[in-house]
C-alpha cells in the first residue's frame, strides 16, 4: 500500500505528470458527453458519421453553423474531432482489452508451465515482433480489406506479444515464491494457482503500461487512418480528417495559409491526447525505474 | 562462448524464426480465394476467360502445404510476384525503391544519433535544472507527435507560405531531366552522392532542397526516444562509483561527463538502434507517402492502397528479414562495447 502512496505522491509533485492527468480527465469528458457538446442532427442515422453541409470539395473558414470550419467534403471539423474523442477511446479499448486478454493467457501459460509450451509460445512472440509494426499492421489490413475493425484486429496482432513477454517474466519471478509453493502443495489445481496466486502478484506492471499505451494505439490507429487504410470516409475519425487535408496544404496563390482550421485541428487533437498519456507515463516510468533508485 | 561460435549458432536460430516469418507471410495470402490470387496474374480484360486455366496452371486450389511449399521455393529464389505499381516484379521494385529510402536514412540517422545523444546526456548532466526540463518537455512533444501532421504543417509552412521554398518529391523537373540524361552517369542512384560525384552543383543542392522537410520529418519521433533514453542512461552512469573518483581526483567537469559518463552511458543506446532500425521502417512509409518521395515506403504505401498484396508481403518480408539482421549485429556488437557481457548469457 505504501507503494501506492508514494506512487501518488510522486505524481502529485511532478508537475508534467499533473497535466498529462488533466489533458486526459478533459479527453474522457469529451468523450463522455459528446452528444452534448456536438449534438447529432435530427434524423442522422450513426452520429459516429460526421453530418456534410453539402457536397462541395473546397473547405470552408470556421463560421456560426461549424465553429471549427469544413473541411473536405464539407464534414464539420468540430464534430468530428468531438466525436473522433469517443472513437480514439473505443480504438484503443478494444485493442488494448483483447491484447491484454492474449497477452495474460499466453504469457501465464508460458510462464508457469515453463518448458516446451514456453518454448513454443515465445518463438510465437518472435515472429511477430520480427516485423516493424506499422509496416505488419499495414500488411494485414491490407490483406484483410480497410476498415475500422481492421485497424483493430491489426493492432492486437501487433500489440499482444509484447505484453505476454512482460507478463511471463514477471511471472518467472513470483512462481518461485513460498507462498506458491504452499498452495500447490494443499492441492490446488494450475488453474487456481496462476488465477489466485500468481497473476495477482505479477500483473500489475503489464496492467499499467498496457494502460499508459492507450496513447499509442489512438497514434498507430490514426497513422493507418491517415495512409487511407482505416475508417470508412466521413467516419469520426481524427487520422482520417488530417488526411483529407493532405489535398488542401497549400492555399492559392497569394494566401498560401488559407485552410489552415482543416490542417492544424484535427491534428491538434491527436497530438494533445497522445501527449496526455505520454505525460503520465513518462512520471510512471521515473517511478518504476529501478535503476534511478529513490533518492 | 568464442565470437565465431556464438555467430553461428545465432545464424541456425534465426532459420525457425525466418521459417515462422514466412508461414504467417503465406497464411496471409491464403485468406484470399483462389480466384482472387488468380486475378493478380490478369492484365488485361481479355485475360479474365482464362481464369479457370490461371487457376490451374499455378495450381492455386491446391492443398495448404503444397502450395507453400511452392511459395517458398519462390521465395527462396528472390520471386515474390509482380508489383502493378512499379510494373516490375516486387523483387526489383524493391531494389529499384531502395536508394531514394537509403538516401533519406543515411541523413536521418547521423542527425537522430548525434542530437539524440548530445542532448539526452546534457540534460542528465543538468538534472532538474531548467535546460533539463525543456529537454524533456521537448522529447516527449516529439514522441507524441503524429509525424503524418508534422510533415503536412512543414509543407504547408515551407512549401506554402515560403513560396516553393523546399518542395515535396525527390527533385524538380529540371534536375530530373538532367539526371536522367546520358552525361549523368548514375553510380548508387542515390541522387545526393551520385552529384557529388558526378561535380554537379545544382543537382546536389537541388536534391538538399527535397530532402530536408523529409529527414526532419522521419528523425522527430526518434530523436525524441534516443534523448530520453541517453537522458535516463546517463543518469545512471552519473551515480556511479567511478564517476566520484573521477571527480575526486580533480578532473574538469567536462572531462568527467564526455570521457567518463558519456561513454558508458552509451552501452544502452547501442541495444535499442534495433528500434530505431524499426522506426525509420515505419516512417519512411508515412514520411514518403506526405512527401510524395518516391522510395520504398512510397510504394509499399501506393501498392497497399491498391490492394496489390504480393508486393506488400514481400516488402514486409523484407524488411522483417532486415530486422531480424539489424538485431544480430547489434547483439554482436553490445558483447563487443560491453566487456561485462558474456556471449549468450546476458550481464552477469
């Protein structure tokens, strides 16, 4: 408990970790009351589709109806970005769930069976981490056709193996323990024993830096987004809206900045929630850092 | 273990993993029906009543392990298909790609390594002082910076309001009439060599000019992870022993950060040019997509969008075997750097 204290405590004093919590407490009530603040239009089907003020190609300056300005298409920038709040959020907890899912269940097998299943499952883990990530998820959501749940099933293939590999050595560790040894010697089964004993000794590392990750995943998922291999068009999505400003970089001649609003705010929102969670993590991993001892 | 043992004993581990990387290649590809990988062969509308004897032919219908094994009989000889994008097979498209990539690497990773290094080590040496601060305050913007956004504000500033100042692409239409003329004799076709080479001022500085948004664009995010890493590193050397007998004995400051610290804080950075081997992969796809840069990642990129499949696993392919090289070396090389090492156990 004492360690939970000084966990805070630390994070307290440090004033980069404190903005990093604010950012993201900010991101979750965007999320949270997004029907609010960007109220879906009456008879709009899906309001994680932006709504179009008509059809034409050229975005258009921030104005009463779009606050932040069209852009390409003319889907409003401010609701997508609101919305792109909750998508970044879904993306990210449902790879990060399944991940930590696969990664628990394979790393604890391999971990406290030991032998060949560890064998087997760590070669596993090799030949996924043996490709550069983003080119590997780029390679199945292209096998597999774009889309959101794409996306999705990429980065959990991506992501899984390094969980389970830290989530087997930290179970390395705790197997050697007295107290497993005792339960196993009052005749419980494997299942218990790693269920009851182990993971609760060994888990909370991965937990942490799985969750600290959120920020990575919403960057790896925009990147796909934004390379045209992500989200259906129109869909809230904060990747896809920088890349509908790829075609409006460069204003006409002799106002070079004119579409500034639909290159700069989608941006600008991913950035922040990524920073958010870097901020704090970034505290965490002072704090965890054995090696910078506390002094 | 002697060197030349542990060498080749890491060479025959490197077969299941390579054998995996290829089986999870092909199991890719088997998603597809027959017809589908049928219709990679097809060039022409007329070609498409001949789809049963494609099918036939390559004997796409037959079972899983003949047909990999096949595939990798392919493989092994460097045929991985045919890329529609670069009209060429995939095999040469990559190496037709390369050197406009290699050419944008060879200037990132001096900069990532010397900046990264430089100013992660003043920052440790400065702990808690505002240069420290602003340090890490900036390596954690870069880290989290999307590098697709950064790359479309710098065309926009650069290209944009600097009317045409330093535009995308590889080089202007000018130059690349030039180059690709008889006089220019292409010995690496990586342009910026080839022109020192060849004594052409504008062509080298025209080739500068579209390089620099590019380079700044890939090296941000790694920068940022060498400076933070240097930054912890040197921290650790900062606390140890010698580093107080080094100032016991009277040493200049300077002396005792650049000749003691530095030096062994180093020994970490060393183990991690693995990632950043995988982060220049992952972003010459998206710096060279931005940029409209033409190299690999380019490609990889266009033949993605394209649903062009055999080219993007035989670029993943490659650059997982690349990967798994650049590990080996750096693994090498960390029992070189580091005495302390044994070959094969790790740090005692």
């Amino acid at each position: 408990m004492s360690d939970w204290k000084f966990t805070a405590r630390q994070l307290a004093k440090n004033p980069l970790s404190m903005t990093g919590l604010i950012i993201i407490v900010i991101f979750v009530i965007i999320a949270i009351l997004a029907p609010l603040i960007a109220p879906t239009p009456e008879g709009h089907r899906n309001p994680y589709m932006i709504p179009r003020d008509g059809f034409f190609a050229t975005p258009q300056p921030p104005s009463e109806n779009h606050p932040f300005g069209t852009t390409q298409g003319q889907y409003d920038i401010f609701y997508g970005c609101i919305w792109g709040a909750r998508s970044a959020f879904r993306v990210a907890l449902v790879v990060i769930g399944i991940t930590l899912l696969i990664g628990i269940v394979l790393g604890s097998l391999a971990g406290y069976f030991g032998g060949i299943i560890d064998e087997v499952i760590m070669r596993i883990t090799d030949i996924f981490l043996a490709f550069p990530a983003l080119i590997l998820a780029m390679a199945i959501v292209s096998a597999i056709g774009p889309s959101l749940k794409s996306v999705m099933i990429a980065l959990t293939a991506v992501w899984w193996p390094s969980y389970a590999r830290l989530i087997r050595g930290d179970i390395l560790q705790v197997r050697e323990e007295d107290y497993i040894e005792a339960s196993r010697g009052l005749g419980a089964s494997s299942g218990r024993v790693i269920i009851r004993h182990v993971l609760p000794n060994a888990i909370y590392p991965t937990l942490i830096m799985a969750s600290l990750d959120i920020g990575a995943v919403v960057l790896s998922a925009a990147a796909l987004s934004f390379l045209g291999l992500g989200a259906p068009e129109g869909y809230a999505d904060w990747g896809q809206m920088t890349e509908f400003a790829r075609n409006w970089m460069v204003g006409p001649p002799g106002n070079p900045l004119k579409y500034w609003y639909a290159v700069i705010t989608p941006g600008l929102f991913i950035l922040f929630f990524v920073l958010g969670w870097n901020l704090l993590g970034d505290a965490f991993r002072d704090i965890f850092d054995p090696r910078l001892a506390r002094r | 273990m002697e060197l030349r043992t542990y060498i080749i004993r890491r060479l025959f581990l490197l077969i299941p993993v390579l054998f995996g990387v290829t089986l999870f290649i092909f199991g890719i590809t088997m998603l597809f029906s027959p017809v589908q990988r049928a219709m990679l062969y097809i060039r022409d509308v007329k070609q498409l009543a001949d789809l049963p004897g494609v099918i036939e032919l390559y004997g796409l219908d037959r079972p899983f392990v003949l047909q990999y094994g096949t595939w990798l009989g392919q493989v092994l000889t460097a045929n991985f298909g045919y890329s529609k994008i670069a009209s060429m097979p995939v095999w040469e498209a990559i190496w037709h790609y390369l050197p406009a990539t290699l050419e944008l690497a060879i200037f990132a990773a001096p900069l990532i390594i010397l900046i990264g290094i430089f100013m992660g080590s003043t920052a440790a040496a400065h702990k808690d002082k505002p240069l420290d601060h602003t340090t890490r305050v900036v390596a954690i913007l870069g880290w989290s910076l999307p590098t697709f956004w950064l790359g479309l504000l710098l065309i926009m500033i650069f290209y944009g309001y600097f009317t045409g100042f330093l535009p995308p692409g590889r080089l202007s239409m000018q130059m690349d009439i030039v180059v690709n003329s008889a006089d220019f004799i292409r010995y690496t076709r990586i342009n910026t060599i080839d022109a020192i080479l060849n004594l052409n001022g504008p062509v080298l500085l025209d080739a500068l000019r579209h390089l620099v948004l590019p380079v700044i664009t890939l090296s941000v995010v790694n920068v940022a992870f060498i400076m933070r890493l240097m930054r912890s590193s040197m921290l650790e050397s900062l606390g140890k022993g010698y580093i107080l007998t080094a100032r016991a004995k009277g040493l200049a400051e300077r002396v005792v950060i650049n000749k003691h610290a530095r030096r062994n804080a180093l020994i970490p950075v060393i183990t991690v040019s693995g990632y950043v081997f995988a982060g220049l992969a992952n972003g010459v796809v998206i710096t060279e997509t931005i940029f409209n840069y033409k190299g690999i990642g380019w490609w990889a990129w266009q033949s993605a969008v394209n649903l062009d499949i055999s080219s993007v696993l035989g670029f993943a392919l490659f650059n997982s075997v690349l990967f798994v090289l650049v590990n080996l070396v750096v693994d090498i090389l960390y029992t070189r750097v580091d005495p302390r090492v044994k070959l094969g156990q790790g740090v005692q």
